[in-house]
C-alpha cells in the first residue's frame, strides 16, 4: 500500500493574458489574442503532478466563497486530486494574472483567501489522515512565503508531522521580501528541500553561506538537515544528501510553456523518493516530469502519467 501525501499549501487559478499585454495607462484599450482560466498555485500543481502519477494525494488550502474558489476545487478534483481538505475563507480566491509576453512574462498576484492556511487546517488533515490511511503519509508544503500565518508556525507543525509518522518536505519558492526569514528554522524538521538554483544560493547566503556556486549552497543547506534537490531549468537538477552528489539533465523537447515545471519536478521527485527509489533514480524523475509537463498550456497541461514518464525516461537512455 503507498502512503498518502498531503500537499499543503497555495490554490488559486491563473488567468493568463497574451497578446499586446504591455499596460498603457490613460485608460487605452489594448486588444488581446487570448485569455485563458486555468489552475494555478505551486501547491494545487504539484498535486495534480503526483495525481496524475497515480499516487493518492489530497491538498490542503483555503480558497474564497466565490466563483474562482468553485472553479480551483473542480479542476483540482478534475485531475484527480482529493479535495476533501480544501476549506473555505472570508476572502476573495487567490488569483494571479500572467500577462504573456515573447519569451517574458509579467505576474501580478492576489494571495486572497490562500493566506489564512493555518497550521491547525494542516493538524486537521493529518489526523484524518492518520485515521483512514495505513502506513502514514507524507507532508509537502508549498509557497512559505505566500503563507504568512502557516509560515509562522511551520517548524512545529513539521515537527508534530514527523512525530506522527510523516516524512516532510518543502519548496519555499521565491520570497517576494527576499529576507529567507523563517527558513532556517524548517530545515531540522525536513526530510527533503526542493528550491530551485536561484533559491537554493539565496537561501544558503540569507543563512551565512559566502559561495554563489548553486552546489556548494545545495551542500551547505544539506549539512543543516533535509536532502537538497535543486531545480535548474532546462539543464535539469541534482540532489545532494551527505557526500552524495546525483544529478540529471532535463529532456530535450518543444516546450509549449514552462509554468509549473518546479512543481511538477516535485511531483515526479516526490513519487519516486516515497516509493523507495534511491535518489539518482528520483532526481531523473523530477527532472523528467518538469520537462514533460512544459509540453502543454498552463502548470497541469502537460503533465504525464507514470507510463508516460517511464517511457520518456526509456527513449532518453
Ligand atoms: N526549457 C526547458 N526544457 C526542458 N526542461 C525544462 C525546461 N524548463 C524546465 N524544465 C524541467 O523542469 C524542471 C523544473 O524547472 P525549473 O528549474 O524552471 O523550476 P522552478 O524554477 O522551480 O519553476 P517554477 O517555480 O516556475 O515552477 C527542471 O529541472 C527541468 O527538468
Ligand atoms: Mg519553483
């Protein structure tokens, strides 16, 4: 029986804008060539990610009592992901507005309802959990820094999780602030890191670490706890654990939209690590899983199917 994984986090929908997107203010109309509604949020894509891979996964966040929230619980359980502790707040659903540019694009975020994620809401599902699944499960959480409330009591939160059973791990993403404050803390109670290369230097610097070469900061934050595993856009990734260095390089493939990637490489790391493949095998599978899913539109068009992926895996060797 695999265990269940409780992704914790963000939800909210990406409204994604192309064409002539670059404002002009005055009140100028400018015309668009399409604007699409899709889900968006680290969180609620790394859980598509690892449903569509077949593992039993439920996410745990808060969206609005509104159109937009509707809208985010029925592509999540579209795709396959467990909706049961996807609460409800006294605010507006998150959104972000993309607005798509050739090869750059601008994101204006609404954190809304998102925000008010409480460790309590995380207690609540791991009890549950605790209760219906056999042997216990795993705790991913995304976007610390859109999460001031979670944030603030992640440490312990990490810490009950492990106590409970639960093995842990976090992709922080980018901190708007860009302070890293709060970090540090987590990494004792952290059985995996999954920042990308930018991050990961940030990250270690924010914490004391001098180098700006991404393995050297990948090993120092991997000496404070949790295994490393770092995501470098189409050059692919690596994780550190110990002396241990693995790395594996991206696919070559027609990228259609690189949204989500990061996500979806924590999805395919994810499965393969909680299905007790070591970590060369589990890197290949994140970086895999992040290139496949550059393949459609939005963070969740493109991502594969374990029998997809293990075929994409195969024609690259
Ligand atoms: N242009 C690309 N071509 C092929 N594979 C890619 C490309 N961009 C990303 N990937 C794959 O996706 C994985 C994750 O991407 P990336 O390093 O961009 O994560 P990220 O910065 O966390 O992204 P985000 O947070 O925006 O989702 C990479 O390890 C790589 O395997
Ligand atoms: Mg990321």
């Amino acid at each position: 029986m695999t265990v269940k994984v409780l992704v914790a986090g963000d939800a909210n929908l990406d409204l994604v804008l192309a064409g002539d997107v670059v404002p002009r203010f005055g009140q100028a109309e400018q015309l668009l060539e399409s604007a699409q509604l899709v889900l968006g949020s680290s969180a609620g894509i790394c859980a598509s990610g690892l449903a569509r891979l077949g593992t039993d996964v439920a996410l745990v966040a808060r969206v609005g009592r509104d159109l937009f929230g509707d809208q985010t619980v029925r592509l999540l359980r579209d795709n396959g992901v467990d909706t049961a502790h996807v609460l409800r707040a006294d605010a507006p659903t998150g959104l972000s507005v993309i607005l798509s540019g050739v090869g750059d694009r601008a994101i204006l975020t609404l954190t809304g309802a998102m925000a008010a994620l409480t460790p309590g809401d995380v207690l609540q599902a791991m009890a549950r959990t605790l209760a219906m699944s056999e042997p216990v499960g795993h705790l991913h959480i995304a976007s610390f820094f859109l999460l001031p409330v979670l944030a603030g009591g992640l440490p312990e939160l990490l810490a009950e999780a492990r106590a409970a059973g639960f093995t842990t791990s976090l992709d922080t993403n980018w901190d708007p602030a860009e302070t890293w404050a709060g970090v540090e803390a987590c990494l004792p109670h952290l059985d995996l890191l999954l920042p990308n290369a930018a991050e990961a230097v940030a990250i270690a610097r924010s914490l004391g670490g001098e180098s700006t070469d991404v393995q050297a900061a990948a090993r120092f934050l991997a000496a404070r706890g949790p295994i490393v595993a770092v995501k470098d856009g189409a050059a692919g990734g690596f994780a550190v654990a110990g002396d241990g260095v693995f790395h594996a390089p991206g696919l070559a493939l027609e990228v259609v939209d690189t949204t989500g990637a990061g996500d979806s490489f924590d999805a395919g790391f994810l499965s393969a690590w909680l299905a007790g493949d070591d970590l060369a095998t589990a890197v290949r599978w994140g970086t895999a899983a992040g290139s496949l899913s550059t393949r459609g539109f939005g963070g969740t068009g493109g991502q594969p199917t374990r029998a997809e992926l293990a075929a994409a895996l195969a024609a690259a060797t």
